[in-house]
C-alpha cells in the first residue's frame, strides 16, 4: 500500500513539474512571439521613418530653391500642372521645371524599379493621377486632421505584405508659390507622404526564429522533463529505501536482525486478534539461555553478542516462513506459533532446546569443551485470556519452573 502511494506521489510531482514547465514554456513563446511581431513592427518603423524624413529632406531642398531645372531631352516631358515649366538659355537649350512633387514621384519610380521601395506624395488637392490617395492613405490623412502626427499598418497586395507608413506635409513659405491658389497658409498640412517596402523576407526569418525556438524549447523540454522524472524516481527511490531502513529499525533488534519487542507484541497482539475471530490454536514459547551472564563475564560480551545471534540464526532455521521470532530482552526469545496446538509447540520446542545444546557453542566458536543450553517455557492462549500479557505470563513462568528443575529443559502447561 506504502508503495502504491509513494509511485502515485511519484507521478504527481512529476506530471505537476512537467505541466509547470509546459505551462512556461508556452508564456515564454506566447511572450517571444508577440514581442517578435512588435520587433519587426519596431524596426519597420524605424525605417520607414528613416525613408520619410529622406524624401522630406530632398523635397525640402528642391522646394527651397524653387524647383530644380533639368536639360529637356526629346523623352522627357514637361510638367503640365505648370504654367510655365520651361526656360530656354541664350544658347538654345531647353531646360524644364522639376517641381518638388514631380521630382518625389520619378524618385519613387526608380526606387520601385529597384524593388527597394516606394513612397508617394499625396493629397486632397494634388491634381495629378497618380498623386491620389489610396484606402490607406485617405484614412492617414483623416487621422491627420484628427490631430494624429503618423500612420502606419501592414498590408497584403498581389500575395505579398507590406509595410505602409505615412506621416503629413505641411505648408512651408517655399511651397506657397504652387500651393497659394488652393487657399493654404504656411503651416498648414497639405497632404502627407506614404511609404511602403516589404516586409516578407523579415516575416521569414521571423517564422524560422519561431520554428527554431519552438524545437528548441520542446527539445528542452523533454530533456529537462526526463532529468526532472530521473531525479524525483531517484530521490523517492532514496526515500523509500530510507523509510523502509528505519521501519526496519524501529520493528527490529539491531544485534539479532530479529523482530524487538514492540514489534513482536503488536504483531503477538494481531494474531491473538485472529484467534479470538476464528477460533484456532495460538502458543508461545519463552526461552532463555543459560548462564549467559557467566558467558558475559567469562568470555567477553563480544562472545555473549556472538552467542545471541547464532541462537538467533539456530531458531529461525527451525521455524515455519508464518511464525514469529524475536527477542524478548536481554537473553530471552519470545516464539509466536499461529495455528499450532500444544503438543506441537512441544515438540517444537524440545527440538530447538537440543539444536541449542548440540550446535550453539560450536558455531559461537567458544572454548572447547563450554556447552550453551536454553531453558523453555510454553503457553497456549485461553479463551479467558483478554491481553497477549495474560499469556506471556504463563509462559514465563512455565519458563522460570523450567529454570528451577535444573535448567536445559521445557515445561509446558498442559491445556
């Protein structure tokens, strides 16, 4: 039974050590994976800042200088939102007008040739096609009047995700020269500028950082689930054998290896508990070595030791795998005999008083010629017997008669 709770304890701590683990392991992941999604957020940001504030830069410098004039080829075409985009030099060459706008557009063009990126300036008012906001855009600008300085989001378009981020243009003195007539002061947001780069090779390497730390973690996790079920079967396999050493201690005699005495009287008052149930037969024999005392002094007590426990050994030999042995006190020996009637624990008895007499001293390596014998008393419970000292009683005794007849024999009550 002590067993079966111990494996059951076992596997409790063991499931409960695991499920903890597992139960980590997952808000670790859980944590890591939000905070993956925030990182590449984070960083996607941060770039599409970065490219913002480049357009910004470049759109400043030519709006301060009133737009930029480029030599006028036959494959390009002059800005028709202009009034007058073009110049001819005293020497016959046509240069045309690269406004602000115009010139953000054909850079956007090039970096989307490239596959870097793209950006796009925009707005309400912006006349040209390809100025007009998309969904994203005319909701960034709404939220731009709403007083919100940044835009930005993920977006699938043709099987791929990007990046979208917009933030609002506003009105400098350079750019009241095109934008005066639409009614705008400085100061003002006009439109704003969107920038949008994939992001799908980043989600990638997201998706195998994922993948791999998942093997990992479940990796661990068995791993450190089998060292944590090796250690607990170790240390309850430690604590079992522990406890079974000190209830091996506590019901046994450390000389003899026998059953003591508060063992034997629990286990005596079982089987008289049984006898009383069932009606059967239950004796007892009480024997104790002669002149040990003698052998003490004579010989040592290491002898005497060696003594009991050879007398030990010589007794159990002698017994059933059922009958009960153990060391009464001192030199004393108390037998249990379940189911034994008494003729028979007198023929047991003498016959163990003759093996203690014939083998004891030899096996005891005394001097030659020193004989060892045991004097015996026996019992049989009585149906009026209430305690298993009523009947200790009467084999002691029994014991004590047999002591004064001369020593080296049994006395039974005959019942």
């Amino acid at each position: 039974m002590k067993a079966k709770t111990e494996k059951s304890i076992f596997w409790k701590y063991t499931v409960f050590i695991c499920a903890a683990l597992l139960i980590g392991l997952t808000v670790i992941l859980t944590v890591v994976y939000l905070n993956s999604d925030s990182l590449i957020y984070q960083q996607a940001l941060k770039q599409a800042r970065l490219l913002f504030h480049s357009v910004s830069l470049v759109k400043k410098w030519n709006s301060g200088y009133g737009g930029v004039f480029v030599l006028k080829s036959p494959d390009i075409e002059a800005n028709p939102y202009l009034a007058t985009p073009d110049i001819v030099t005293f020497d016959g060459k046509v240069y045309t007008e690269k406004n602000p706008a115009l010139m953000a557009r054909e850079i956007s063009l090039l970096a989307q040739k490239d596959g870097f990126f793209t950006y796009h300036i925009t707005g309400a008012h912006f006349a040209h096609p390809d100025s007009r906001p998309d969904a994203f855009e005319t909701a960034s600008l709404a939220r731009f009047d709403s007083g919100e300085r940044e835009s930005y989001g993920a977006e699938q378009k043709d099987g791929r995700t990007l990046f979208r981020y917009m933030a609002p243009l506003y009105i400098e003195h350079s750019c009241m020269t095109c934008h005066e007539k639409w009614g705008f002061r400085e100061g003002q947001i006009h439109g704003g500028i969107s920038v949008s780069f994939e992001i799908d090779d980043i989600r990638s390497i997201q998706r195998l950082n994922r993948m791999l730390f998942l093997s990992t973690g479940i990796f661990g996790l068995v791993i450190l689930s089998s060292g944590i079920a090796l250690f607990a079967k170790k240390l309850f396999r430690g604590i079992s054998e522990e406890r079974k050493a000190v209830e091996t201690m506590a019901m046994t005699d450390e000389l003899t290896g026998l059953y003591n005495r508060r063992h034997l009287l629990a286990r005596f008052s079982e089987e008289m508990e049984r006898v009383k149930r069932v009606g059967s037969h239950l004796c007892c024999i009480m024997g104790d070595i002669d002149h040990f005392k003698s052998i003490n002094d004579e010989l040592g007590h290491p002898t005497g030791d060696r003594v009991l426990q050879e007398t030990a050994l010589l007794m159990r030999r002698e017994l059933r795998p059922y009958d009960l042995l153990g060391r009464f006190g001192g030199e004393e020996f108390l037998v249990v005999l379940p189911n034994t009637d008494v003729e028979e624990a007198g023929k047991l008895a003498e016959r163990l008083r003759k093996i203690i007499r014939e083998q004891l001293a030899e096996n005891a390596n005394l001097p030659e010629g020193r004989a060892v014998t045991m004097s015996i008393g026996i019992t049989c419970f009585h149906g009026t017997d209430r305690t298993v000292d009523d009947v200790i009683k009467r084999a002691d005794e029994n014991l004590y008669r047999a002591k004064a007849k001369g020593r080296d024999r049994v006395e039974a009550e005959m019942v």
